[in-house]
C-alpha cells in the first residue's frame, strides 16, 4: 500500500510562486503576487485587466469530468491512471488522485521526473525505455524511495537487451517493472500477435534487472476520428489480442497488469478487459485516459462514449472545459474577421477552434452564430461567415471552444480556472 500518492505540500508551494511577464494573459496588477494571491484576488476576466488571448478552464466542468470518469470507472471494476501528458499540471493530478486515481501515466523520462518533483508515488511510462541516461535514473530512483512504483513497457528482443545492458552494470536495488505492449498493424509501437509477445516475456524472464509485471496496449491509433462500426470492430479485435496475451504469458507477480484505453474508446476496453478472466493471478485492468479531463469542442466531443453521441447509458456526458478568448482586432473585408489569438494559443492540429460565444465591449455576451474559423495562423485566427450579414464588430470578444485538449496545455504555463468570469484558482503546468 502506497499511501499518500503526491506530495501536497510541493504542490502547494504552486501558490508561492511569485507571477510576472511569464504568464501571458494576465493583468498587470498581477505581477509581484503569488500564484495564491492572485487566486484569492477573485479578479474578473474583463473588468481587472486581463488581455487577449486567454486560455480559461471552467471550474464546474473540470470537476464534473473527473468526477464523472472516476466513478464510472470505479463502477465498471476499472483502475484509473489518467495520462499526465495532457495537462502536466500537479494541482490536476492530485485532485485526480484524491478521486481515486490509482497513480499517474507519463510518456518519457522528462515527465516523469516531474512527477517525481511532486512526489507521484505510482507512475506507468507508457512507452519503451531504451535510453541509457534515463534507465540510470529510473534505477536511482528506485534505490532512493522504497515506496516509488515505476512500470515502463517492451515491445522487442532487442529492447530488453539493451535495458539489460545498461541496468545490470548498476546492480539496481529492485528489478524494473515492465509490460510486454501489443500494437496493431500499421499503427504504433508493440509486438503483433503472441507468439512474439511470448519471445519478448521469455527475455524478460531471463534478465535479472528486469520484471514482468502485465500487458499494455493503446487502441486510439488504429482508427480515425469517425468511429464506424467497422472502426469499432476493429478496436474490439485489438483488445481482444492484448487479452489473448495476456492469457498466453506467464507471471510470477500476485497481480497482473492490463492496461488500455484513452479518452476514446474505454467503453470497449471495459467491455473486452474487464470480462472474468482464467484461474491464476489476480488481474487489474487500467485506464490511462488523459483528454477526458476538459473534453473538448471537437475530436473528443465526436468520439468520446460520453461526448456528443453518447455510447454510454450509465453516466452523464463530458462537459466541454476549456475556452479561449480572442478579441476581434479586424474586419479588412466582407466576409473576414480576425481575432487576436494563433498557433501560440490553440490546438489546431485535430479541429479548429469553434467560435461559441461573443462578448461586447458594452459586456453583453451572447452565443455566437453565423461564423466558422477557416484557419489559423501564427498570431490570428480567420473568422468567415456563414450567414449573410452575421454581426462581429471591431472590439468584441469571441469565447472559442478547442478541439484536442493534449495540444493545448502545452501552451500556456498559467491557466486561470473560472466561475463564469471569476477567476478562483489558477493551475500551474510543466512541459
């Protein structure tokens, strides 16, 4: 038993940090005061000197999210361990791990030395480890905290052999914990079928530095971002092998390890991981969805089992968390408004932004009809309309909705949290 899965006294000292021009969008009168002060300041979007453009997240919406995904997976015999990837924000991880969460999910080395900055106890590399100096580290790791539980997956002969190589010269004080991943054809990282995964385990077995604790696998890359049927289908199949492997292994560990499943699809890997399993160790099927946490405007609200089309009977839609405030700087043309807000600012990469709501300079906000953003650039975003005479003047604010919340942390550092346009907290991140 872990205990205390993060440290809140580091997370707490997020609201020391001393704020200045590092932190776009915020109010002058904000620079000298802590991160805790300025949450405490109760500021107000348009009234106290915030500027354009502004990532805000809504405070009801976030924790209705993770409220709801932390439940839901309770009741479907799930473990949760949210992909940290998405918001590399402490403050978030922690109220996720006070919901239950059983550790958190990392991508690289990098962001699990963060992690560990903050104390996560439990943490799931979801990728192969074959860097040498991040190897080193990890064995540090483990040799420094009894209590630090690290996995981290193979999917080759040839990986295995390489983390041997450098872990045996350092004699670590307990074996790495690692996870044989199934990939599909075509997609990303992982052996294909059994009989690999088995050659793969057998190397595991033979090294003395290493553990075979489980099977991972992550069904989002097989399929685009229409869920079909026959994309459906094909994500079952997919499960349905990462379940033959792990039927087809042997462990010498109490309980085994099978994880799946973003923000996407973990409808199906409940319904295909959680089924009774064979006489042996105990088996503890994982989740690792990330996005889930704000949902979005776009990709995830289309794909999602409880975004718009909703898969799921039993739980309550995502709420769309997160809004980017742009204010319109020109109206060169008919037909064209541009926003101050770009690249920078937004994900851009799995849908654009969706213009949702306008804001007066009088302060009258209403929902915003009638116009589509038809791309963005560095530093603008394009406005066109798609009713004649649609009204967007010089000055207002547009609240855009964002598609792809894992390409949209990333680009801001210090993101003010809102009860409607009140600013009660502000959460800290840390690519």
């Amino acid at each position: 038993m872990l205990g205390v899965q993060i440290d809140p006294a580091a997370v707490g000292r997020i609201r020391e940090e001393i704020v200045d021009w590092r932190f776009k969008g915020l109010p002058d009168s904000a620079t000298g005061r802590t991160v805790g002060e300025l949450a405490d300041a109760r500021l107000d979007l348009f009234a106290d000197g915030f500027t354009g453009p502004l990532l805000t997240l809504d405070a009801a919406a976030l924790e209705h999210n993770m409220a709801t995904m932390a439940s839901w997976c309770a009741a479907h015999g799930l473990s949760l361990m949210p992909h940290g990837k998405t918001t590399m924000a402490p403050q978030l991880f922690a109220r996720q791990l006070e919901l239950g969460a059983w550790g958190i999910t990392a991508a690289n080395v990098g962001q699990v030395r963060i992690y560990r900055g903050f104390g996560v106890r439990r943490v799931q590399m979801a990728n192969e480890l074959v860097d040498p100096a991040g190897l080193r580290w990890v064995a540090a790791e483990l040799a420094r905290d009894p209590d630090f539980d690290f996995t981290c997956w193979v999917d080759s002969v040839a990986g295995v052999g390489l983390m041997d190589s450098v872990l045996r010269p350092v004699g670590p004080a307990r074996p790495v914990d690692v996870l044989v991943e199934v990939g599909g054809v075509g997609a990303r990282c992982g052996v294909r079928d059994v009989a690999e995964a088995v050659t793969v385990a057998d190397a595991v077995a033979a090294s003395p530095v290493l553990r075979l604790v489980g099977v991972a696998g992550y069904e989002g890359a097989l399929v685009g971002a229409e869920p079909s049927a026959e994309g459906l289908a094909l994500i079952t199949r997919y499960l349905e092998l990462v379940r033959s492997v792990v039927e087809g292994l042997s462990f010498e560990v109490p309980e085994v390890i099978v994880t799946a499943g973003g923000s996407a699809y973990f409808d199906l890997v409940a319904e295909v991981l959680t089924r009774p399993w064979p006489a042996g160790p105990t088996v503890r099927p994982i989740l690792r969805s990330g996005a889930y946490i704000t949902h979005d405007s776009g990709f995830y609200q289309e794909v999602s089992p409880l975004g718009e089309s909703v898969r799921l009977g039993d739980a309550r839609p995502f709420r769309a968390a997160a809004t980017a405030w742009g204010q319109v700087m020109s109206r060169p043309e008919p037909g064209l408004a541009l926003a101050t807000m770009g690249k920078r600012d937004v994900p851009f990469d799995l849908g654009l932004p969706v213009p949702r709501l306008v804001r007066t300079p009088a302060g009258d906000v209403s929902p915003l009809t009638g116009w589509r953003v038809d791309k963005v650039a560095d530093q603008h975003t394009f406005l066109v309309p798609d009713e004649p005479d649609a009204p967007l003047a010089v000055g207002d604010w547009v609240g855009f909705g964002l598609s792809h919340p894992c390409t949209m942390f990333d680009k801001w550092t210090l993101i003010p949290v809102v009860s409607g346009t009140t600013v009660v907290d502000l959460v800290r991140t840390y690519f």
